[in-house]
C-alpha cells in the first residue's frame, strides 16, 4: 500500500497533469464545439508552439518572448490551415476532417523535422523556475508548480472571454446552434476563424509550456493529441467546463493508476473513457444530442 | 626445281590455308576451354533475390532506418554511417579493406545502391519498408533498426524471404535468442552482455549492498534489459526493490514514475529507457530531485543522451556504448573510420553511424569470401567468421558467431565526465573499461537459440 504522503504526491501530480491537458483539451474542444471540426492537427499546433517557442529562446534568451511566439506562430499557422484548408471541410463528413487534418498534422510535423533535424532540442528552465518546492507531502518541481499557474491563469481569461465578452456569446451562441447566429446577420465564417486561431493559439502556448521539461522532438504531440481527445470526450464536446473537469480526471487517473500498477496508466484513461461513451456518451457536462 | 609463279601462290595458298585453319580451330576450341573453366564455377539456384538482384551491375542495400519516432536520432546516424559505407567501398577505399581485403571496388564488382526507408519505430511500417525493398528493389541485403521489436519483426520477414538481416542497436537479448534466425546477424553488445559487463564495475563503485530500482519501458528490449539487469546486479549482492516503473515507449512525462521512484527508497535508479525516453526521463529525474537521493545507472547508454541531457545530469553515470570515438582512436580501424566520418560529415560518430558502418563491411567482406550472393553461401561465409576474424574499431577482433549469430565484439563501459574536466563538445564520458565481446557473450544455447535452414 501506498504511503499517504506518495498518495498526496501523486494527487498533485495528477493536478498539474490535469491543468496542461484541461489547457490542451479547451482549444480542441472550442473547435469542434463550434465548427463541428475533429482537428487532428492539434498536436502538430502543439509541437509549432514548442519549436518556435524554442527558436526564439534561441534568438533572445527571453522566456516571455517565446511564450509570445508560440501562441502566435501556432495561430498564425492555425489560421492558415483554416483559410487555406480545412473551411473547404467543414459541411463534410467527419472522416474526410480527419483525413485531412491528420494529413495536414504529418506535413507540419514533417516540415518541422526537415528543419530542425530529429534530434530532441533543449530549452533551458527559466531563471524562475529552477529548483524545488518541498511541500512536506512532496519535493515538487518548482517550473512544474509555476506552470500549473499559468495554465490556470490562461484557462481563467479563456473562461472570461467565453462568458463575459461579446466575442464569447457568440462562440457559445455558435456552439449551440450556427445556423441561428448566422441568420441574425453575424459573420460567422470570421468568428470561425477566429474561434480556430485561439484554439491554435492555445494548443502552441501549451507546447511552450511544455518544453523544458521534455526534449522537444517532432513527434512529441502525437501523445498528447491522444490524450487531449480523450479529455475532450470524458468532458463533453463543445464544453468549456467540460474540458476543466474532463483534463483534471484524466490527470488524476494517470498519477493515481502509477501507484498501483504503472503499466496500465494510459490503459485505465482509456478505460475511463469507454464507461463515459456507454453510459453517457455526450460527455460528463456535455449536451445529449449535440454532434 | 625451279619455282614458278604458279607454285607460289599455291604455296602461299596454303600457307594461308593452314594459318586460318588453325586460327579458327583455335578459335573454336578456346570458347569451350573457357566454358569448362566457367563450369567449374558452382552453379547456383535461384533464391531469394539472386540472382536477380545482381544481374546489372549494381547490388541494393535495403535500409530500413527509424526515421521519426522516440529513436529517430539514432535512425538518421545510422543512415550517415551506412552512406559512408557504401561511398568508401564503391571507391575501393584502402581503409575498407583493412576489414574486407578482398574488396576492389563495390562488392564483388557490383556497385552498392542504398534504399532508404522509414520504419517508424514500429514494427509494420518496417516490415512494409522491408518488402518493398526485396519485392521491387531486389534488395540483397536489410539492415537497420533501432527498436529490437522492430529488428524481430525484420528479422522474420528477412528470414521468410531468405534474404540477410543486420539489426544495427537492438538491445533484447531475444534477437541472437529464442527469436534468432538463420538470415539475421547482429554486431552490437546486448542486455545480456551489457549487464554482465557493467554489474561488477557498479558493484567496485558502489559496493554490494545498494538497492535499485528499475525504470522499464514496456517493450520488448525493456523487459529483456530489466530481467538481464536484476539478475547480474542480485549476483554482486544488490537488492531490486520490487516495483519496476513500467511505462509505455514514447513516454514523454515522467512525473508519476518518478514519484514512486522518489519515494521508494532506491539508492540507484537503473534507467532502462533509450533514445529520446532516456532524455525525458533523466531530465525529469534531476527536476524531481530524484538524483539527489540516488545514483543513476543507464546500462545501454544511448548515444546522444550525453549532449541532449546535459553533463550535469550525466556526470558519474555509468553505461555501455558499442563504440566511443576515443577508444577508437588507439587502433587502426577505429581511427580509419573517426578521420573518413570527420572528412564526410565534419562531426565525430557514434553507435549508430558506427554499427552502420562495420556492419555493412563485413557484409561486403563476406560475400567477397563467399565469392557470390547466393544467400546461403553468404551466410555459411559469416557463420565461418571465426576462421576470418577481422580487426575491429574498439581493437582486438570482430567476428559473428555460429550457433547463434551474436557479434563477438569488445564493447566500452563508460563514465559521464564531470562538466569540469570537458575539453570539448565531444569529451562526454572516460572509458573505463572495454568489456571482452566473447567473455560477456552467454553460453550458447542460453538464450533459447534455435537455427532453421539456409535454403
């Protein structure tokens, strides 16, 4: 049996996991809550974030900086990807958004293997963020407890736009029903648009975050693509509080499973997420019937 | 008697006559000496791609190389290593022939084409990529992988094909033992070899009475490693604490291990992970403090961890590496190979690049011996290695071993520098010990190895 404070430890863990995939899952989820899009070039966004993030530490050696360019190369390429591609997809069936997305997402990766090499890069932990935080149950990263904040930071100003602005309505509005917002006049192919670049955005942001504390490899959002839908789906499409509560499970069932049996961590997330699609397939707070 | 015109020219007639006669019966009979020489010569039966894939004038290498995935670093240096291969015997370079003597140029004349593919670190796309490069290419020849359960799955489709097999780093012992094949030959030191070699050096440096725990990827090569690394550390006297982190290959946060590594009251953490999982996983290992309440022992070390993950982590880490570039520098064949990668890429090599490359060498010197590519000609020309042995790149000498097709090659034991005594972006680690290849090797028949046909 496991020790309460290794349990302790491992809650916590599983909070801080949480946070980074609930920061994932929000951009995925706002996409296919609102243009009906399965995006899998999420993780290929994630991994733009990550080395572009990289590039500019590189140039600079200023971590604001490249968290800054991060989110806006991930959305400038998101935004692209939406104009360019996959608006042309969106009255199309979901096979053909995955087909395209996934192949979209090995071009990206592809690309950005072709210019950095395969080799991992490393980005150094910011000044503020070296060393350790003992907090008696637990020595914890102090980068990994900075990065919790963050996280949390942005998914507060993601919840203040989607509920206390104007350009939030409308997100929500369209989530429920597009046609409708249509039809009072608004432009909803720009807010579309829109609606996908935030989503990159954040995707990139959350790549950034990430770097320090792995090597950055191309093919380092192929995992958290996997994960992040799954987050989705125990949260609920199209919900924002959704993806909160859906990311905070999954991170506790990936810590907490390690204490027992460490190879069946991502097995009892999959788990978790076949109980949700048979006894409650739209979601823990999403909407039955809503595709 | 007098010679009249008319005699001369029946004389000269005739002259004539016996000349062309004697020319052409010459003529006729040389063709036939020649046949009988020539059907001397074995005839031999088509198999696999022979001779198909030699009756132009050049020979295909298939290369099935992880070119993305968790070990897509070590794809790419071996590709750099089989590319200069391949340019140096082409050339008829001396240096080749220190290893292969018979060469001239190319091998047995053909010139060496390579095929590169992408296996993914998986072992269908491999197996995709090797088909396609025996059924179009005629490939004579597959070689590469980093993953062992990719080398498995090759190996076994190479088999089937009767077509040669080299994995360039497969770490499971599994691949020279209970899945070895006739077709498949690998060069490189393995779980078995790697933990006899290193647990009495931890033992000197640590003493006997250390507890480890072990962190797994869940593969194949993980659990051969583990099993190879409980049992030879339990011989000095180590306790394994029994509750292995067994994690998925391709990991990359290592968070939740970790703390039950922290807390679990190891005084050595065993990182049995390879390529970019071995960087995620000792970087996080020195975020979570791990390395302060432990020591850290990566039995195969994997060749860029060094430069990826820092000295500060690495300092006083123990491993095994097949080759190290300053080793290579005190014998003939290593320092041939260090100066042509140095000329070609203006970098120092590697594992990869150098299993690469002595690979496809004794490749080439085998089938000089054979004297054809008749698959199973080749194979009895490895398998009579022992007869040939070759001088090697860590010194001493290289050769495959009959009965179960492990290379019998020398291998280092290496110790992570302190990053106060780095001379340079390449001095990462001391040897401190060259591990014997044939004295590390286990005892035939150990490991499960059964052998089918050649033909």
């Amino acid at each position: 049996m496991p020790s309460m404070s290794l349990f302790m430890s491992q809650v916590f863990n599983g909070l801080a996991l949480g946070v980074l995939l609930s920061l994932i899952a929000t951009g995925l989820t706002i996409i296919y809550g609102t243009l009906g899009v399965i995006n899998f070039a999420h993780g290929a966004l994630f991994v733009v974030g990550a080395y572009a993030g990289y590039s500019m530490f590189m140039a600079t050696g200023s971590f604001v900086l490249s968290l800054v360019a991060a989110a806006v190369l991930a959305m400038a390429v998101g935004l692209v990807m939406e104009r360019g591609l996959i608006k042309r997809f969106y009255h199309r069936p979901h096979e053909d958004q995955i087909l395209v997305t996934f192949g979209l997402s090995i071009v990206i990766v592809e690309v950005i293997r072709g210019i950095y090499g395969g080799v991992g890069q490393r980005v150094p932990l910011p000044s503020w963020g070296e060393g350790v935080i003992d907090m008696g149950f637990v020595t914890y990263p102090l980068y990994r407890v900075e990065i919790m904040m963050i996280a949390t930071s942005v998914l507060f100003a993601c919840w203040y736009v989607l509920y206390k602005t104007r350009l939030g309505l409308i997100i929500r509005s369209g989530i429920e029903d597009a046609l409708m917002v249509r039809l009072l006049g608004i432009n909803v192919q720009r807010y579309f648009m829109l609606v996908f670049g935030i989503g990159a955005a954040a995707a990139g942001f959350a790549g950034m975050i990430y770097g320090p504390m792995v090597s950055i490899v191309p093919d380092m959002g192929f995992r958290v693509l996997i994960q992040s839908f799954v987050v989705v789906v125990l949260g609920g499409v199209g919900s924002f509080p959704g993806a909160i509560l859906g990311g905070l499970i999954a991170g506790q069932i990936l810590s907490l499973t390690s204490l027992f049996n460490p190879v069946y961590s991502d097995v009892m997330l999959f788990a978790a997420m076949a109980l949700i699609l048979i006894f409650r397939p739209q979601g823990l707070m999403g909407v039955e019937g809503r595709a | 008697m007098k010679k009249t015109p008319f005699d001369s020219k029946r004389s000269e007639g005739r002259r004539t006559f016996i000349k062309t006669a004697t020319g052409v019966a010459g003529g006729l009979v040389l063709p036939s000496i020649s046949s009988n020489a020539w059907a001397q010569k074995k005839d031999y039966p088509a198999l696999g791609n022979y001779p198909a894939g030699v009756s132009g004038d050049t020979v295909v290498a298939g290369l099935t190389l992880d070119l993305t995935g968790p070990y897509s670093a070590e794809g790419a240096g071996q590709r750099r290593g089989f590319e200069l291969a391949a340019e140096l015997l082409n050339k008829g370079d001396p240096r080749v022939k220190k290893v292969s003597p018979l060469t001239q140029q190319g091998i047995l004349g053909k010139r060496v084409v390579l095929a590169i593919g992408d296996a993914e670190t998986k072992p269908n796309s491999a197996v995709q990529a090797a088909t396609r490069f025996i059924r179009q290419d005629k490939a004579m020849m597959i070689a590469g992988s980093v993953s062992s359960s990719v080398a498995i799955a090759l190996q076994n489709t190479c088999d089937r094909a009767k077509t040669l097999y080299f994995p360039i780093i497969s770490g499971s012992s599994d691949t020279t033992g209970k899945d070895c094949r006739r077709y498949g030959f690998r060069l490189c030191h393995h779980a078995y070899t790697a933990s006899k070699a290193i647990a009495p050096i931890l033992a000197k440096e640590y003493g006997k009475n250390m507890k480890a725990i072990h962190l797994v990827p869940d593969y194949n090569y993980g659990h051969s490693i583990h099993h190879y690394m409980k049992q030879f550390t339990e011989e000095q006297g180590w306790t394994t604490i029994d509750n292995p982190q067994i994690h998925p290959l391709g990991a990359t946060d290592y968070s939740s291990w970790l703390l039950n590594i922290a807390n679990s009251g190891a005084d050595i953490l065993i990182n049995h992970d390879y390529g970019a999982d071995a960087v995620n996983s000792a970087k996080q290992a020195y975020e979570f403090g791990v390395l302060k309440k432990m020591k850290m022992c990566v039995p195969y070390l994997p060749a860029y961890m060094l430069e990826e993950v820092g000295p500060e982590i690495m300092e006083g880490v123990f491993g095994t590496m097949v080759f190290w570039w300053t080793e290579g520098q005190k014998n003939e064949v290593g320092k041939d190979f260090v100066e042509a990668y140095k000329e070609k890429y203006n970098a120092l090599p590697r594992d990869p690049e150098h299993n690469a490359y002595m690979t496809m060498l004794l490749w080439a010197d085998a089938v000089e011996r054979a004297g054809t590519f008749y698959p199973p000609a080749v194979v009895e020309a490895l398998e009579d290695g022992i007869n040939h042995k070759r001088p090697y790149s860590m010194g001493g000498e290289v050769y495959f071993r009959a009965e179960d097709h492990d290379g019998v090659a020398d291998f280092a034991i290496v110790r992570g520098k302190k990053p106060a005594d780095i001379q340079n972006k390449d001095d990462l680690v001391d040897v401190v010990a060259v591990a014997n290849g044939l004295d590390t090797l286990p005892p035939i028949g150990y490991a499960g190895c059964s052998m089918g046909s050649a033909t």
